[in-house]
C-alpha cells in the first residue's frame, strides 16, 4: 500500500466519525459542527467521550423543574410565614384583651416554655457520689451502691447493659445506660 492510500482511508474515517459525531451532538444537545471536528479529530475516541458525556437537554430540563419546585416551595413558605404571623397577631390581641377584662399584665410574666424554673435551694439532689444506687439484673435486686462503684462494675462488664438502676429521686427504674453519666467516677 502506498503512503497517498493510508491517508485517504485515514481522511474517510476521520470523516465518517466526525459525520457520526456531528449527527449525535444535536441530539444531547450539543453543538453538530463543534463535535464534527472534534470526532473528525480524535476518530473513535471523539465519539465515545460524546456517548459518555450527559445529555446536556436532560441536564436542563432537571436544572428548570429543580427551579420552579423551588419557587413554588418559596411561595408556600411566604403565604405560611403570612398565616402565621396573622395567627401571632390575633393571638396577641386577643391576650392583650384578656389581660384588660381581668386587669392583668401578663405579658411581663412569661417564662419560656423550655426552662424550668431552678428548684429551690436546698432541694438539689445530693452528688452522684454521695447518692446511693439500687440495680436490678433478671429480677435480682442488688445494692446499695456507690455511684462510682456502680459505674465501675458497669464498665468492667460485671453489671451487664440490660440491668436496671433506681436512686433516691427517680420516678422509676431506667436501664443504666441511660443514666451511666449520672453515677459519677472516671469513664
């Protein structure tokens, strides 16, 4: 074969890849004439980085919904903050003549609703140290123990997790990992 042959089938395949590209591009939304050369320039490979890559029509299409979902979840969020702030207001007047018809302020008095007020002095529960702690293993109930004794057992695996702890100022048994920080000692 000579040379002039290998560069007219070279020049044919280059073409042909490049027609191929060119007529795939459009239809992943890219540009026929920028993907002709390029396929017309790298052969097969041009066309397999062109299969690879996303459908930009598919990319675009998600990149519109994920904005418009957005702008209606915008607009749901305003007309909410506006029914709220409408129920805050009504709300507010109506305490407001509440407070008037019994000659009350109790705007001044509120507390918030997450904060207990402090117990009284006197009334704290004593140190884990000091407090003395009963623990039940399948029925059996064992103690009293010191908190730190306790915790050490616990963590040497000599009182297992499923054991059930009870000190003075507890409403009821709770499983001792759930109180494990409130029986003192090192961890």
């Amino acid at each position: 074969m000579n040379d002039s042959a290998i560069w007219i089938g070279q020049g044919i395949g280059s073409l042909v890849f490049g027609v191929i590209c060119a007529v795939i591009a459009p239809n992943r939304g890219r540009s026929a004439v920028g993907w002709f050369f390029i396929g017309f320039v790298l052969g097969c490979f041009g066309l397999i980085v062109l299969l690879l890559m996303p459908d930009l029509r598919v990319e675009q299409e998600k990149e519109r919904r994920y904005r418009e979902e957005n702008r209606v979840l915008r607009e749901m969020l305003r007309k909410e903050r506006q029914v709220a702030d409408s129920r805050h207001r009504v709300h507010g007047e109506r305490l407001t003549a509440h407070d008037r018809a019994l000659g009350l302020d109790t705007a001044a008095a509120e507390l918030p609703h997450d904060r207990a007020a402090p117990p009284p002095p006197g009334t704290l529960p004593p140190p884990a140290s000091s407090r003395q702690w009963y623990y039940a293993v399948d029925g059996a109930r064992h103690g009293p123990v010191a908190g730190g004794e306790l915790r050490d057992l616990w963590l040497d695996a000599r009182v297992p997790d499923r054991a059930l702890v009870w000190t003075d100022g507890m409403a009821g048994w709770r499983p001792i990992g759930e109180v494990g920080e409130a029986l003192g000692g090192e961890a």
